[in-house]
C-alpha cells in the first residue's frame, strides 16, 4: 500500500495524489484542509501563499470566508462546516509559517 511505501511520517493527501506531507509538525486539520493547495509550509503551490500573517489577520480571514463575505467558493466550501474553535487552532497553526525568502 502507498502509506506502507512512504512510511508512518508521512501523511498522503487525497485531495492531492501527488502531495506527500511531513506529518511531524502539521496538524491533521491544516494537513485535510488546507495544505492540498497552501503547502506544508503555507507558501503554495496552488493557493496564495499563507505564510507570515498574524493570528489576527488568519482569524478574520477565515471567518470572513466562512461567512461567505469574501467571495471564494473553494475556501467557502471547505469552511462552512467548520467549527469556530477548529478555524481558531487554523490561524493559530497558519500564524506560525514563514514566508519564504
């Protein structure tokens, strides 16, 4: 099986088939919902990079996408459902990336 092949530190994203993240310092929540498109690092390869933004500054926007007042169908569909306390550890985890330089 591939989780055999790649071994138990590494998480395969099915959003993704080709992406293969370090599991060690990702939460499983960032590693489904948002590193298909952000990274493992925040800083892509399909979505705009998310790295070296506050806490305050992830907060907002999720909750703004959540609510729907930023127009994205992608990030309103994936956070729609999502807990308030589940977009507070996101932007927690988010608000830890460097950008790249």
């Amino acid at each position: 099986s591939l989780r055999r092949a790649i071994g138990k530190n590494y998480v395969f994203c099915r959003a993704s088939l080709n992406f293969v993240v370090p599991q060690e310092n990702l939460s499983h929540l960032y590693i489904v919902k948002c590193s298909a498109c952000h990274g493992k690092d925040g800083n892509g390869p399909v979505g705009p990079s998310i790295a070296g933004k506050s806490y305050e500054y992830n907060i907002k926007k999720l909750q703004e996408y959540k609510e729907n007042k930023v127009q994205n169908t992608m990030m309103e569909d994936l956070l729609t459902r999502t807990p308030n306390e589940e977009l507070e550890q996101l932007a927690k985890e988010i608000s830890q990336f460097k950008p790249r330089s």
